[in-house]
C-alpha cells in the first residue's frame, strides 16, 4: 500500500512537469490576426527570446501602436525578462500615452517612455545602459530623424537611421528595422554590430547605410 501511495503521489506530481510551457524558451506563439498584421515575426520572436537587449528602428507611424503592443504582450505572456522603452519626442509620447488609457494598460504592462526633448546625450548614456541589460529600446519615427547626440552633430552624418546605429555600435546591440508595405508593418532581419568593422564613425556609416539601403529592398 506505501508503494502504491508513492506511485499516485509521483503521477500526481507529474503532471505539472508534463504540461509545463515550453513557449518561453523555444517560439513565441503569435494570432491569426497578428501574422494578417505582421511580416518578419520570427525575427521578432528571435531577438525577444534572446538574451541581449536589441533596438527597434520603427520607420512606419504606427498610429494604433500595434507593434509596442505585441512586443510589451509577448514579454508578459512568455515571462521575459525584458523591457520596453518607447524613444521620441513628448508630443508623439502623449498620443501613445493616451491610446493605454485604462488602468490594465497603465500598470499591467511592463514598459516606460523616454522623452529625446530631454538631455539628448543622457538619454543615449541611458539608453546604451538599458541595452547593455537586455532591454528593448523602441525609436519611433521622430527619434529616428531628429534625435541627434553630440557625437553625431559633431560627425555630421547624412545617413537617417544614425542614431540607432551608434546606440547599435556602443551597446553592441542588434537592430531590427520595420516599415510599412502593403498594409503589414514589416519586420526586417536584424542588423548586428560585429558585421562592420574600422573605426566608431566608419561602423555608424556603414551600418546605417545597411539599414537605410534595406528599406528599399
């Protein structure tokens, strides 16, 4: 009778192992309606399950904040330990910011705003940290274009896509570039670092000019 006490209580512990996710580790599992909205969602799923921080490069205006909402969801959903961080200027930040008016939206969800109207150079020190921890930096398309440090006006690059190059290069994160075609938002593969090589101006450059000639591919 022990021995039999000792079988029930292994099947009854059993099946919390049997059924326990895998999701978290192996895939991220996206809706129907999600894959209708999306192209590119493996190289999402790829860099979300990563373990290093990675930058958004978000060329389309995203007016339902689609995209900021599956990333934060899919953090919450598959227990990563990751954050998001929406970059741009105070009025884009405001907009987004009334679009989560409820107050699931407000505390649930694990993400914060940085505003680039503040101490631009800061802000990237900020950044680059928040990278280096394995957080997600997501520039909206005013951060992309008018975001400057120091180092790049001193530079004087012509490039767009600059600034998310140089926070790539300093934090030695990846970029994952998205646009709008045909009624999806786009994901791109993303664009490591350690692919260029010379000094921090010439790996900017060449980066940017990667992410900049990928749009148009």
């Amino acid at each position: 009778m022990g021995k039999l006490s000792f079988l029930l209580a292994e099947d009854y512990i059993k099946p919390k192992i049997y059924f326990r996710s895998k999701t978290s580790t192996d895939s991220i599992i996206y809706s129907k309606d999600t894959k209708k909205q999306f192209r590119g969602l493996d190289y999402l799923s790829q860099m979300l399950l990563s373990t290093t921080g990675f930058i958004v490069n978000a060329f389309q205006i995203d007016y339902y904040q689609l995209l900021p909402r599956l990333i934060f969801e899919s953090i919450d959903a598959h227990k990563i330990s990751k954050k998001l961080y929406l970059v741009g200027p105070e009025l884009s930040l405001s907009i987004i910011k009334r679009g989560f008016t409820t107050t699931y939206d407000k505390h649930f969800y694990n993400f914060e705003y940085l505003n680039i109207e503040n101490n631009q150079d800061d802000l990237l020190n900020q950044c680059v940290e928040l990278l280096k921890e394995g957080h997600v930096v997501y520039l909206l398309p005013e951060a992309t274009f008018h975001w400057e440090p120091s180092f790049l006006r001193e530079n004087e690059y012509s490039t767009i896509p600059s600034c998310s190059s140089l926070l790539s290069q300093l934090a030695n994160a990846p970029v994952l570039t998205t646009h709008d075609k045909s009624d999806n938002i786009v994901i791109l593969h993303p664009d490591f670092p350690s692919e260029y090589s010379g000094s921090l101006s010439d790996c900017i450059e060449q980066q940017s000019q990667t992410i900049y000639q990928s749009l148009t591919n």
